[in-house]
C-alpha cells in the first residue's frame, strides 16, 4: 500500500534550537527517515552540515541517537558498530549513515566502496547537495555541469559522478534515488530497504538554498523540478530488479516534461550558465545520457517486462 503522510507519525524529529538554515533539506530528510524507520535507529554522521545541524552539545536539536564521525570513516563506523548491536543480541537495531556528496563520493567512497564489497547490513544515505556547502560551497566530484561555486566560478565543466549506478555495479541487494520533494517516495524505499539484510544505498537529492543561490521557501519545488524536467530520475533497483518510479515515469512522455532551462533558471548558482547556450546544451545532454543508461538498465535487468512492453501482451 503507498504510503499516505496522514498515517505518519506526528512526533518532532527535528527539534527546537537545531542550527539548519531556513529551507534546509537536511532537517526535512532527517525527519522522514524517522518517520519511516521509527525509534530503533541509530545515525551515523560524518563531517558536513548535519554534524552543524545538531547544535551545540551536549544537547541536540536532531532526535537521534547519533554518532559524529570523521569524513573518511562514515560506512567503516556504521559496520562495526552493525556488528557489535548483533553481537549484543541487538540486530533490530538499523544503523544509517547520513553523508553528504562530499562524504560520499570524494573523501569517504573507499569506506563506502568497502562496505558494499563486503555487504554490511547497514543503509547508507547520501544526501546531496551537489557541493561541499559545510566548508564554504566548494565544488566535489556530484556538483553538475554548469553549476557555479567558490571553486568553480564560471560553473563546472565535468559531468556529476554517478554513485547510484556506480553502487549497483557493486551488485548489493539493494539501490534507489529519492528526493525530498517527494516524501512519500522516499518513506516507501527507505522501508523497502529496512526490511533487507545486507547493504542498501539510497542517494537523496537534496536542493541547498544557501549554496544553489534560491529563496528559502523554494526546497520543495526545486526538488520536484528536478524530477520533472528529468535532471533527477527516480528509480530503484532491488536485488537484481530494476524500476523507474512513478513520479519518473512522465519523462517518456515528451509532453510531459518539464523544460530543463525551467529548474536551471531559479538557481543563482546557474547565472554563468544560462548566458553560455554551449553549457545549457551540456546540462541537456547529460540528461539524455543519464536516461540512457537508465533505459538500458531496466532493459537488461527486466527482459520480460521489456517484452511485455514492446509487444502490449
């Protein structure tokens, strides 16, 4: 049964006198993990905005039991401490890492590589918000074409690491995109994925007004732009089976889409961009590519659906 957000928990995840900015995703992800997961979680933090959020300790404006960890270390953390809630008879317990991009893809990905390899019984979260914005918004290895940061000031000119599909080549059990524009998607895949034995990943976008250059009040929407123009394709692979979610499905269907150009312009940190048409092409581009893997994907990993679809049977 989809998840409907008047059968969620009302208790506050995300407390007073936590130190987020206006608008910040991460608050609003933090509180639907949760909401999915319940009270037997524990929070793996390494270096980045979250481990701010919080506040100063020894209180705590996030409702988690949390433990801060360096930047390198966050999927490493997270296993053994795995390992030892089940060697204390405690295997209900699930522990989530919540790391940034930088975290993730940059200086944490050998450990994260490493706990995939070895299939860890952890969920590893990567909230991105496409820049190192704790240190100042400088750009990492997920920061897209064409964005603008303090290190990349006529906007970035490398296509965005694509971690997702990097983590299902590691043949886990378990992979999704999520966005916290669309919460109840991300609830459903985040109990999907607690009820798995093994590693899974979910990568969460996660739009930063402060770095991305947007009024506050705009998280949602940005997020939900991003799904609609395709930019952030909603999909998940679940123990060899491939599935574009539905909030995704709309981007084979021309019509349907969202212009590009309609989630670059709200964003101050694509003004360089949106005057060079060579790095809006790129942009678009690289959303064709990105759906061409995707189509390939689900092609090769769901011969049968494929069929049924190619022949209306």
């Amino acid at each position: 049964m989809p998840v409907r957000l008047k059968d969620l928990p009302r208790k506050r995840y995300g407390m007073p006198g936590n130190a987020a900015c206006p608008g910040c995703p991460e608050t609003m992800g933090l509180r639907y993990v949760k909401m999915a997961l319940g009270d037997d979680v524990v929070l793996v933090i390494p270096a980045g905005c979250s481990s701010v959020i919080q506040g100063i300790a020894p209180k705590s404006g996030i409702n988690f039991p949390i433990l801060n960890i360096v930047f390198a270390a966050g999927a490493a953390a997270a296993a053994g401490m795995k390992a030892a809630f089940e060697a204390l008879g405690r295997g209900d317990v699930k522990v989530v890492v919540w790391a940034g991009d930088g975290g993730t893809g940059d200086i944490g990905f050998q450990a994260l590589s490493g706990a995939a390899e070895r299939n860890d019984d952890i969920l590893y979260i990567c909230v991105d918000n496409e820049a190192y914005m704790n240190t100042g918004i400088q750009r990492s290895s997920l920061t897209p074409p064409g964005a603008w940061t303090t290190t990349t000031w006529t906007g970035k000119r490398e296509p965005k690491k694509n971690v997702p599909l990097i983590m299902i080549a590691h043949d886990v059990p378990y992979v999704a995109t999520a966005s916290v524009g669309y919460p109840q998607d991300f609830i459903e895949k985040l109990r999907t994925a607690a009820k798995i034995r093994g590693f899974k990943y979910i990568h969460l976008h996660a739009p930063c007004p402060i770095g991305w250059r947007f009024d506050p009040g705009l998280t949602p929407k940005i997020a939900q732009l991003a799904v609609q123009t395709g930019l952030w394709p909603l999909y998940e692979y679940n123990q060899g089976k491939f599935r574009v979610s539905p909030f995704s499905r709309m981007y084979r269907r021309p019509e349907k889409r969202v212009p590009v150009i309609e989630y670059l312009k709200l964003q101050g940190r694509f003004r360089a961009a949106l005057k060079n048409p060579e790095l809006v092409k790129m942009i678009e581009a690289e959303v064709e590519r990105m759906w061409r893997w995707i189509d390939a994907l689900e092609k090769s990993l769901n011969p049968a659906e494929e069929a049924r679809r190619i022949t209306g049977t």
